[in-house]
C-alpha cells in the first residue's frame, strides 16, 4: 500500500512538472464549459493554445446562459484575463433563435470567441498572421425585425411513458398547453396541465390496481421596477387525487429584490421575494383535521443565489413557507449545488438538500391501501426528506490540449 501511495504522489509531481515546460509564443486559452463544442473550436480558431488547467491560461472563458422570450438562448461569454492580462476582462452577448439549428448556433459561438480572442492574441507574435474581413449585408441585418406576434410564445407538450415485467405495468399520460411573452418589463405565464397515472401490480397473492389524475390552470405575471425590483402576482385552480385535493384554489402576490443588478444575472443573483397566499382547498377524503374544505393564508419567502466564477460555480436556495393560522404549520426546504476548482486538475462537486415539512392539512384520515403505499399513488406523512453526494475528480498529463481526433468518439 505504501508504494502504491509513493507511486501516485511520484506520478502526480512529475505531471506538474511537465506542464510547466517551455512557454510558447500563443495566447493560452482556458474554457470547460459545456454549451461549446471543444473540438468544433480547437479545429476553428488555430491562432491559440488551448490548455488543459485554468490557471496555466491567459485567458479564461465562461460561458452562461438564460431563456429569452421567443424561446431561444441568450448566451454571455465573459473572457477573464489572468497573468499578464489580470484585470483585462470582456463580456460579449448573442441570441440563438429556437428556430436555428445546432450547426448555425455553434457557428455564432465560434465567431463571438473568435472576436473576444482577437484583442490578446494580438498581444503575440502569431498576431502578424490574424487579419480582420467584414462582411457588408443588407440594411435589414442591421434592423430588429417586424414580430406579428407581439413577442407572445406558444408551445404544446404531450407525452406518454409505458413500461411493464410480468408482475407489474405502469402508464403516464400527461399533456401541457403554455403562453408565454417576456419583454424588458413584462413576464407573462399562462398555462395548463393534465396528467394521469395508472400502475397494476400482480404477483401471486398481492393484485394492486392504482390511478392518480391531477390537472391545473395558472397564471403568472411580473413587471420590472428597477434594476432591482420587481413585483408580480401568482394564480392557479387545481385538483390532484394524489394530494387528496379535489379542487385547490390560490393567488398570490409578490414582491422581489435582487442584491445584484438584473443586467448580472447571468453570472450573479441573489434574489429574495416574499408573497402572501390565501387558499382555497375542498379535499376529495375528510383529512386527519376533520375538515372537507376550509380557507387558509400562507405565507412564502424564497432566497436563491447562483453565481459563476472563475473558480467554479454555486447554487443556493431557500424555500420557506408558513401557515398565518398556526405558524407551526411550515416547510423549509433547502438545495445547494457547488462545484470547486480546488488546485491544478483538482476539482469538487457537492450536491445536498434537505426539506423539513411540517404543513401537511390535506392528508387523508383514512388509512392507505397497501395498493397506495406500494404504488405510491397517495401522499404519505413525512417530517422530513434529504440527499446528498460529494465527488472529487482529478486529472492531470499534458498541458496543452490543441489536438482533435473524433475517432472511436468522445473519450474525455
């Protein structure tokens, strides 16, 4: 055993000292993130090193993305400039339209790092070989064209799953209908869903037929205030056998404020918003409170927090919410998702979660079926749930990584 650890840190130090050798006359260039095709890029932009640690770069490449209103991507490439181009940094935008294809949204991609590149490889002797064409258009290229549908979005989703073994056999159906139309103002969500659930279970003695059906229709709206604020207001009918909800009805407004500007979300957020909910809920059982159908008042605060930095990257969120009539009537939930450049090559991903739920009024007073329990087809008591995982991952060889061969696939 004491060799092999021997062997490992033998092998690991003289990896480190490989890629420390000979310096070349190129930008080195740093990028991991997965909205690039890698080898598209490396057979592309030839004017630049590519390096396998982000530390060894002279330029770091992130990459982040958010919905637009049309349905389409609007992606943000931030170039970080690292030794002798520390706190040299450049931020270039485009919009991939969802009615474009891989080839054409990955040669957007290409062209936006091109650009972004050119400044600090001109700082190297390879820039003797860069030249700069342009390509005049029509006065249409240069202006936003004509929607006719005033930025409104429709989209249908059906979809059906079917699987079964000899003792057990299980079906979903599930249909969505939305409206969406986003401006620098506006968000509108309009929408509907239905599913339904359908699991047998027969082997020898125990037969177990279950159906769960469950549909709704929301309504969201948010207007922006500021760099800062916004405010919105939340709407849905529903009913869900699961739930023991024969019908569930709620609105809700709410106000939000992010400690960063909006214009940064995509590499920074942290936004608090807090709503009141009044509800009305008539449940399909009489539930463990002896009540068919009451009036509630809920409150909800969220906290959620996402950055990314040259270092990694971070997810934060806190959900909370109370009943205003017994505030011991709660839930908190918490997620977290964090991924850490520890050293050269040495990466850790941490995923964990925890909710605590304490507001459970519609559970039915009946005792399940073994039916129910097996085929999880009703809601259970439960005080709390959780997860976790933790994984390190460490590589290390050559330091510059220019080669492309596609052959066998991807072997990373």
């Amino acid at each position: 055993m004491r060799r092999i650890v021997l062997f490992f840190f033998f092998i690991m130090s003289f990896s480190l000292r490989a890629q420390t050798g000979g310096e070349e006359n190129r930008l080195k260039f740093y990028s991991d993130s997965e909205e690039i095709d890698q080898a598209y890029l490396r057979q592309e932009v030839a004017f630049i090193n590519y390096v396998r640690e982000r530390l060894e770069a002279d330029v770091h490449l992130l990459v982040t993305t958010q919905d637009t209103g049309g349905g389409g991507e609007e992606f943000t490439l931030t170039f970080v400039g690292q030794k002798r181009f520390s706190g040299i940094n450049d931020t270039l935008v485009f919009v991939a339209q969802n009615s474009e294809t891989r080839e054409e949204i990955r040669k957007k991609m290409i062209r936006m790092i091109t650009l972004g590149l050119v400044p600090y490889a001109a700082k190297f002797p390879v820039a003797e070989r860069l030249s700069v064409i342009y390509e005049p258009g029509d006065q249409e290229d240069v202006t936003r064209p004509q929607d006719k549908w005033h930025n409104w979005v429709f989209s249908i989703e059906l979809d059906s799953h079917i699987d079964g073994e000899k003792s057990a056999k299980q079906m979903n159906l599930s249909l969505a209908f939305r409206i969406v139309r986003i401006t620098d103002l506006w968000k509108i969500l309009l929408a509907f869903d239905e599913s339904y659930d359908e699991a047998r279970f027969d082997h020898e003695e125990v037969h177990a037929v279950s159906i769960s059906k469950a549909y709704g229709v929301e309504c969201r709206v948010a207007r922006s205030l500021s760099n800062h604020w916004s405010i919105g207001a939340w709407g849905r009918y529903s009913s869900s056998t699961f739930s023991n909800i024969r019908q569930q009805i709620f609105a809700e407004p709410k106000i939000e404020y992010n400690i960063f500007p909006y214009t940064e979300s995509t590499r920074q957020q942290l936004r608090i918003n807090y709503g009141i909910q009044p509800i009305y809920q008539e449940y399909v059982e009489l539930t463990i409170y002896d009540k068919m159908k009451e009036m509630l008042f809920q409150q909800n605060l969220q906290v959620a927090m996402e950055m990314v930095k040259p270092w990694g990257a971070i997810e934060l969120s806190l959900d909370a919410c109370s009943y205003l009539h017994d505030m011991n009537k709660n839930n908190l939930d918490l997620n977290s998702e964090i991924s850490v450049k520890i050293i050269r090559g040495l990466s850790l991903d941490f995923h964990a979660g925890i909710a605590l739920q304490r507001n459970q009024l519609g559970l039915a007073k009946r005792n399940a079926t073994v039916a129910e329990v097996l085929l999880q087809r009703r809601e259970l008591e439960s005080q709390y749930d959780y997860y976790s995982m933790v994984g390190f991952t460490y590589s290390f060889g050559a330091l510059y990584n220019d080669i492309v061969n596609p052959r066998f696939g991807d072997w990373d």
